[in-house]
C-alpha cells in the first residue's frame, strides 16, 4: 500500500479507502494470497493514491544545558 500512497497513516486510509478496498481484491482471491508484487498490481490498479497534506514538523526545543 505504501507504494500507492506514501506512509500508512489513519488518514491516508481514510483518504484511500477504495484503492485500499481495490488492493485487497487483487491481492486475496476467496480468502486466500494470490498476487502481492507492486509491479504486477500496478498493471490492474492504474488509479493513484491520494497522499496526506500533513508532514510532520521537527520540533525546534531543545533539552535544557546541563
């Protein structure tokens, strides 16, 4: 999933919840693993992902001087 849409995160699932739902078709056949290769998937599931807007800042403190 990460190829399609960066890091896994609660709101890029949210965000992705068909292509996920496409993923998971592709991928187990009657319950069982059939094709997980990204390369072969891609072949199938041509939609891109939608990647979250939220980046995560480094924070600027610091840890007092000892």
């Amino acid at each position: 999933m990460a190829a399609y849409f960066g890091k896994i995160s609660e709101e890029n699932v949210k965000n992705n919840l068909v292509l996920i739902y496409q993923l998971l078709d592709e991928i187990l056949d009657f319950g069982y693993p059939e094709n997980s290769e990204t390369g072969t998937l891609k072949t199938f599931i041509t939609q891109q992902g939608i990647k979250s807007q939220h980046q995560t800042k480094k924070s600027s403190l610091r840890s007092p001087a000892r």
